[in-house]
C-alpha cells in the first residue's frame, strides 16, 4: 500500500507527517495498554503472574518475552504502513 | 602476563586501532555526514544496539538476574519498550524540526538563551549519571581480569578515555559501534549456547542440615548464629539443623581481619556461590535442555541464594555473615527478589481501621508497588529522553532508513535481552558467583566455560565501556563549550580556543566520573542507570513532548519545566533510601529512618509535575498570538 506514495521524497506533505504521527500514535497505544497490563499484574496480581499455562513456563516469562517480540512486531507494523522516503515494495 | 590478559588486551587493542583509524579517515574527508548517508542501514541498525547496549546493560542485569531471578529482566523489557516510545512518538516529529541535538530542537521556534542554558545542564546532569554507572562497571570488569582493587580498574579506565578524548578526540564511528554490537550480541548468543547444552545440576559444596556441633555456644544473644569448638559460625535453622555460613570479620577501621575464620593475608577468601540444592524429580543433573526446558526446570528446582547480615561489634567493628537462603525457582521466576522490588510480592494486606499496624502494612504495600510502578514508567520514558541516543537517532539521512535501521535496533537489543535472561540465569547457576559484587557475575560465568571465553566476553564489555565513556564525556565537554559558554555567556573564543576548552571540559568531567565511580562501588550498576532513566525522564520528556505536540508551549515553559523536573528528580534519588544505604553507607534500617521521600523512584510523581509546570508556565506566558495558535 505504501507503493502508491512512495517515490515522492520532494513532496514532503503535511498529509503524510500527520499521517505517521497518527499511525505511531496508535501503536503506541497498543503497545502501552501491553506493557501496562504487565505492570499491574507483576505489582498487583503475583498470582497470575505464577499460573503456568503451557510448557511449564510461567505468564510472567511468557507475558515478559512476548512484550520483546511484540515490540519489535509493532516496529515491523510501523515500517511497513509509515509513508513517506522511498520505500518500494520488495525492498524491506 | 597470563594467556587471558593477552586475549584481552589483543582484543581491546584492535577495536581501539581500528577505532583510531576508521576516526582518522572520518575527520579527514570532506563530508562527514555525506559518508554516513551511504551506511547501509543494516550495519547502523547494529550499531544503535552496539551504542546502546552500555556495558551497565550487560554487567548490570546479568548480576541482578544472577542474584535475583526475573528482577534483572524486568529492566531488559523497560528498556526495549523505551525504544517503542523512540520511534512511534518521539523520532519523526522531531526530525521534521529539522534538528540534531537535544538543545538545538527544543531551541528550534525560540532562540532563547533560557532554554539553551537548562538544556545544557540537564544534558551535562543525564550524562554524568549515565557514566557513573559505565565506571563502576569499568571497575567491576578490572577487579577478576587483573586482579585490582575496584578503584584502581575505575581510575584507570577513567585516565585511558580521558587521555583518549583529550590527545585524539576519539571519533566513535558507527562501523566501530557496528562492531561492538554485533560482537556483544553473537558472542552472549554463544554462550546462551552453551550454557543450556550444560544444562542444570546440583550442588553441593555448602553443607547443610548437619546436627548441632556438640560444644557449640551462641555467637550473639538473639541470632541465629552458632560458634563450634574451631571458632567456626553456623547458622541454626528453625529445624534446629546447622548449615554452613561465610563470614567476614572486620575492624573499627573496616579493614577486612578474616574471612572464613583465615586472615586474607593468610589466603581467607570467600567461596564462590551459585548453584541448585534440587531439581525436579530428584535429578542431579539434566543434561542439554532446551531454552523452554530450562527455564521450566528451573522453576521446579530450589537455587541456594544468600542472605547477608552486619553484625556490629563491641569493639567498632564488623562481623558479615552471609547464610544459605534456599528459594523457590517459582519465587525466582517472577519478580519480587530484589530488594528494591521486594514489596510487591504477594497480595495486598488488607487494612483493618481497629488495628493501625494492618493500616500501616497496607500503606507500605501501596508505596513499594508505586515505587515499582514509577521505576517501570522511567525506564519506558527515559530511553527517548536520553540526549545521546536521541542524536544517535539522526545519523542516517532519509526517513525510511532511519525508520529500517531502528527496527534493526530492536530486533538486536531484544535478541540480546532474550540470551541475557539466559546469561544470568546460567551464572545464578555457575558455582562462580562473587558474593560481594552483583556485576561481576557475567563476566565469572563465563569463566567457567573456560579463560577464552572469560578474555573475550570481559574484552567486549571493557571495550563497550570505553566507547560509551568517551562518547558520554564527548557529549559533555561539547555541551559546555558550544552551549554553556559560546551561547549562553556570549564568549567568543578561536577554534583552537574552543578545543582546548573542550579538552579541559573533557579532563574536569572525566575526573568527577572516576570519583563518583568509586563512590558508588557498591550499588548494582542496573539501578544506577535506573536513576539515570528517572532523572532524563522528568527533566527532559515533557519539554520534548509538550513541544512536539502542543502548540500553545512557550519558552518560559520548557525552562521551567526542565528545571522542575531536573532538580526534583535529582534531589529525590539524591535523598532515597538507596543513596543512603549505599553512597552515604548507612545501615538499612538507618537508611529507612534517614530517607526524607516515601520511595525510590521519583518518575511517577516528577515526570507529571514537569508536564503540569510546563502546561502551567506556558498558558502565564502565553503571548496573545491567536492566529498561530488555534491547535
């Protein structure tokens, strides 16, 4: 999608700042209500934290290392849909 | 000179020649800055993680996972997600001011020599918290390498980069820093290699559960501590056992008399601690276990931590004892080990008004898990608040690889968070742990897996440490040179003037940071750059933000705000129970008397008190330019 936008470096619009100041907004967002949420129940509910649903691991290895791969998800979401420069489909 | 001090020194040699001379042809071409646009974005992708994986990252939360389980790792997931708020919020908004330095973009609508003056400062503040921490680490590297007192290992690290920046000012390129990255992160994915290929086994070398030496009398009245017909001490459990303590006698002075009951002289050392007392099923070793197995094996299995008590003596002075303190693997799996973190384990007491102890319980609770919560909030904001990563963040010129190169960044500094967990964990279990120092613990791993590992891994970190510490200093001297006096006092002086100021800058800053190294020995590096987070948090994010999104900010504003902020979280952390404990070296309890902030952490009351001064300021000083300002 970013194809249709792409090779106009020169026309550095407003539309498109805005456009990416929105979409890293709301990445953002998600990535906040996660860490978040880790927070709460690390300072408030040790309990859930210790549950062990699948491989003997606990939630609050599982929760931790899926908030370090869901930042990089997010980054990889946000290369991908940020419009402006030069990005041509192929070349990430 | 040993094998491994030659591996060591080979190694650091080379990065340091290929530093000089990768810097030499930097500063000799015409275009500097032409020559970074060509940089594959990949290799400066590496080189953000080789920037800002500071050996306080690597030493720090290797020691703090070795000593205290998941506490380390809740550091390794606020500093990633502090890379999030980089680049979703804080990256573009900022280019677009078409600025590339931390005064200079919240400078950019202004020009106000007020802003300039407290964004120096701030800088010059962050970064000399940001280097106590890399200098204790110096330190602690030193320390098992040569053998050293930790104050020899921080001053001479401090006078090698001091002489570096001050005779050739160090050009840290970021092929050097791709480097450093990329070694660190392959060379703790080889070790995470094989220390779950060794898998876990126990250990047995501390005795315990042992009956009551016959003759034995009580070493102090109300202790638990047993003294046998040797003049050994024990520690009488509840089950009326013994087990094996370490102890440590010192004079009014604190000169170190014995350890172990052998005078140090006489080759009295303390042993080596970290290992397993069971695992699951009766095993006593398990072989290769996969990531996954190793961590479920280990929160079915009971690691022998330590706990250590000062006695004082009659005399003036000192009895240390470290005793066994079996935990549970399920306990050390989750966080609430470390004592900074200690209060959030288990549930809320709940308060009863008849019973005012239960109240108070219940309000101690609430302040540790604020505490907590504000140290979590630091380390998401500080990232982005830090002058040097956010320069770092402008050495690609287009977006998109700007964009490329920081998701690259967070892929290794995640890869490299991941294998630390193992590192530390592997080290919790390695039989290698020195008691009295948390962030030597990676490095003594490794060591176990033999001196070549050892050399490299303690050559990568030194190294790390003299890229960042000159780096660090640089960003200083330069602060107080083109900030403070060119802008701020007006002073006109020739190019040569200027560097030979920046020089002595250089050498005033560098001095302050071997002091405050060795002042603050004692503390876990990890939680000095958690200070460090806190302190960039609260002076420097609301500016940033507020000036990024907020159309009706002024110029009285930001001052403000960065002042309030600065001073408050400085002077917080300054008079914490932590500074207390282990700068001004009261006792724990002394500490908790002593302390005038009800916790640690100031971010969660600073960082809003700098956003609600600015919001405040700028709506006082708001000049009445209503066309501009309909945002």
């Amino acid at each position: 999608m970013s194809s249709k936008l792409s090779s106009q470096s020169s026309n550095h619009g407003e539309g498109q700042d805005r456009f990416n100041a929105r979409l890293g907004l709301m990445l953002f967002a998600v990535y906040v209500v996660a860490y978040g949420s880790f927070m709460t129940l690390a300072a408030f509910y040790p309990k859930i934290m210790a549950v062990r649903p699948f491989g003997g691991v606990n939630i609050a290895i599982i929760y931790g290392m899926s908030l370090i791969a869901g930042a990089f998800a997010l980054s990889l979401v946000y290369l991908r849909l940020a419009r402006g420069g030069q990005i041509t489909d192929g070349e990430v | 000179m040993s094998a491994t001090l030659l591996v060591f020194l080979f190694f650091v040699g080379s990065v340091l020649g290929i530093s000089f001379w990768l810097g030499r042809k930097a500063t000799s071409s015409a275009g500097y800055f032409a020559a970074h646009g060509q940089i594959p974005w990949f290799v400066n992708g590496i080189a953000f993680a080789g920037d800002y994986l500071s050996a306080a990252s690597f030493l720090g939360i290797c020691g703090m996972i070795a000593f205290y389980g998941y506490d380390g790792f809740l550091y390794s997931i606020g500093f990633l997600a502090g890379w999030i708020v980089a680049l979703l919020v804080i990256a573009e908004p900022l280019k677009r001011l078409g600025r590339y330095t931390f005064a200079d973009a919240l400078n950019s609508q202004f020009n106000s020599r007020a802003i300039t003056l407290t964004a120096a400062i701030s800088t010059l503040v962050v970064s000399v918290f940001y280097l106590i921490p890399q200098m204790v680490g110096a330190g602690a590297l030193i320390v098992p390498l040569l053998g050293w007192a930790h104050w020899q290992g921080v001053v001479a690290v401090g006078a090698v980069v001091t002489i570096i920046v001050v005779t050739a000012g160090m050009v840290s390129t970021t092929w050097v820093q791709f480097i450093k990255g990329s070694l660190l992160v392959l060379f703790c994915a080889i070790l995470t290699v094989l220390i779950l290929n060794q898998g876990l086994r126990i250990d047995q070398r501390f005795a315990r559960g042992l009956e009551l030496p016959a003759g034995a009398t009580e070493a102090w009245p109300n202790k638990p501590y047993v003294r046998d017909g040797n003049g050994s001490l024990w520690k009488k459990e509840s089950d009326g056992t013994v087990s094996q303590v370490q102890w440590q006698v010192a004079n009014a002075a604190g000169v170190v008399q014995s350890i172990n009951g052998v005078a140090p002289a006489d080759g009295g050392k303390l042993l080596p601690v970290g290992g397993l007392i069971s695992l699951p099923d009766g095993q006593t070793s398990t072989g290769a276990l996969s990531p996954l197995r190793y961590l479920s094996t280990l929160i079915d299995s009971t690691v022998l931590l330590w706990s250590k008590e000062v006695i004082p003596q009659e005399g003036g002075g000192t009895v240390t004892i470290w005793a066994q303190k079996p935990t549970s693997g399920a306990k050390l799996m989750q966080p609430g080990q470390h004592p900074l973190f200690k209060g959030i384990q288990g549930e809320l007491p709940v308060a009863d008004p008849t019973k005012p102890e239960t109240v108070l319980a219940r309000q101690k609770a609430w302040l540790s898990r604020i505490d907590f919560l504000s140290l979590m909030l630091a380390l998401f904001c500080g990232t982005a608040s830090l002058p040097h990563i956010l320069i770092r963040y402008y050495t690609v010129k287009d977006q998109p690889s700007a964009r490329k190169s920081t998701v690259v960044g967070i892929a290794a500094i995640g890869l490299f968070y991941v294998v630390t967990l193992f590192l530390g964990l592997g080290a919790m279990t390695s039989g290698a742990l020195n008691l009295t120092d948390t962030n030597t613990a990676a490095p003594l791993m490794a060591k176990t897996f033999g001196d070549l590992p050892f050399a490299i891994i303690s050559a990568i970190a030194f190294t790390t440490v003299l890229g960042t510490v000159s780096g660090l200093i640089m960003a200083s001297a330069g602060a107080i040179v083109h900030d403070l006096l060119k802008n701020v006092w007006d002073i006109q002086l020739s190019d040569a003037h200027q560097v030979r100021a920046g020089k002595a800058a250089a050498i005033v800053v560098g001095g302050l940071a071997m002091w405050l190294g060795i002042q603050f020995a004692a503390m876990n590096v990890t939680s000095l750059v958690g200070w460090a987070f806190n302190i960039a948090a609260s002076a420097n994010l609301p500016a940033l933000v507020m000036l990024l999104f907020w159309r009706g900010t002024t110029k009285q504003g930001i001052t403000a705000a960065i002042i309030v902020g600065l001073s408050s979280s400085l002077t917080w952390v300054l008079v914490s129970k932590e500074a207390f404990q282990h700068v001004y070296g009261y006792s724990a309890d002394a500490a908790a008397l002593a302390t005038l902030v009800p916790f640690s952490q100031p971010a969660i009351v600073t960082v809003p008190l700098g956003f609600l001064v600015l919001v405040v300021v700028s709506l006082m000083t708001r000049r009445a330019r209503s066309g501009s300002s309909t945002g």
